[in-house]
C-alpha cells in the first residue's frame, strides 16, 4: 500500500484519511462526553450514599421508638397490685418505669414482684461505643447499659397527667410524649443543618449546631394505660 503525506493530512492508496482539525476536534467532543458521563455518576454516587445514609437513620429511628413506646406503654402493669409497679424516676431525658409481667422463671403468671427479666427498665442517652455520639440505651434492672439505637442527640421526655397537664408526679402520670432525634452517621458536605428541634410543646430541644449531618425528629404520645387503675 502506497502512502503520501500531504500538509496537514495523511492519505492512504485505500482511504481518504482525517485531517488534523479532524481528529482534534473528535478528541474534544469525546472529552466532554466522558467528562458529562463521570459528572453524572459521581452526582448520582453522592445520591444514593445520602439516601441510604438517610434512610438507615430513619429506620433506625422507628426502631427505637417501636421499642420504646410498646415497653413505656406496659408501666404500671400489676395485676396483684403487691409490686409498686409503675415510674420510679421521670426526668427529661431518661425514664424509669416497672411493671410485674411473669414469675422469676420469666414463664409463668405475674408473682408481685417487679425485679424479674424486663420488668425493671431504663431509657436514656449513653456514648456506648466511645465514638462521641450519643445512642439510646436500654438498661434492666442493675444491668449495664445496652444500645438500643446509635447516633441519637436527643431524647425528650414529657409527663402528662390524666388532664393533659404537665407532671412530675410520679403516680399521677398518665401518658407521656417521647421526642427522639436521630443523627445520620455520615457528613453531607452539600448541606449545612441550622434547625432548632422542638418537641410536641413546641418547646426546643436541639439546636442543630450548623453542621453537614442530617437528622430526623419523631415523637409519640403514649398512653400508660395501666397506671392509676
């Protein structure tokens, strides 16, 4: 095959070949359209990493509520009415609260005590891991504290009576508004959070401190439908 170079373009005896400005300006349009497809992935990456770190917050928030509200709501629970069943300690940020669900075996009837597996709990915030951030801890009895959910910065607790008045009387509670906070585990740099945090009393409970994580509120009014009975 014979070849001739000509200025500025090369030919072949077979083909009619590309100039130079011909192949320069291929290379750019390539460039941009490659560029255009990595912008787009690495913003839609970004996407879904925020979304997933969202969602495992807010599911990780339901956890502890669930937990919490199904426990909170048997306070008080004495049939024999020969245990003290009911809060002992209503701060706001943790709770104390019995209630006599089995005998010391954990399978028989109620016995008239409140010192048996889960009759004896405790919800407040602890660092369990030593990261830094607060999670919602579970603890039994004279037990250690267990996490029950991690990265929590609030836990609120309001003690209403059978009017709807705020209490601190521990037998007169009747329900009690719980406010939870959770924190995503990871930073968003594309997002500053500024937001006060207030719980159903519209009473604040977290100031976000300017931050890149997301957080997610969720509160619940439980009825403690066994105490004063």
């Amino acid at each position: 095959m014979k070849m001739r170079v000509y200025m500025g373009r090369i030919k072949t005896a077979a083909s009619g070949g590309f100039t130079l400005l011909e192949l320069l300006v291929a290379i750019g349009l390539s460039s941009i359209v490659v560029s255009g497809i990595y912008s787009t992935y690495y913003s839609q990456q970004k996407s879904y990493v925020r979304q997933t770190e969202v969602s495992a917050m807010q599911q990780n928030l339901r956890a502890a509520m669930y937990h919490m509200e199904r426990e909170m709501r048997m306070a008080g629970y004495d049939p024999t009415r020969r245990a003290g069943a009911g809060f002992q300690t209503a701060n706001s940020t943790s709770v104390r609260f019995t209630t006599d669900l089995t005998d010391d075996s954990g399978t028989g009837a109620p016995d008239g005590d409140a010192d048996d597996a889960d009759e004896d709990i405790t919800y407040s915030l602890y660092d369990s891991d030593g990261d830094g951030n607060s999670d919602l801890c579970k603890k039994v009895g004279a037990g250690s504290n267990q996490p029950v959910a991690q990265n929590i910065d609030a836990l609120n607790i309001v003690y209403l009576d059978q009017n709807g008045n705020v209490t601190s009387t521990l037998s007169d509670i009747r329900s009690v508004q719980v406010s939870l906070l959770a924190k995503s585990g990871r930073r968003d740099q594309t997002y500053i959070n500024n937001t006060t945090y207030r719980n159903q009393n519209g009473t604040a409970i977290y100031n976000a401190p300017g931050d890149s994580f997301h957080r997610k509120l969720s509160t619940a009014q439980i009825k403690c439908r066994n105490m004063g009975l």
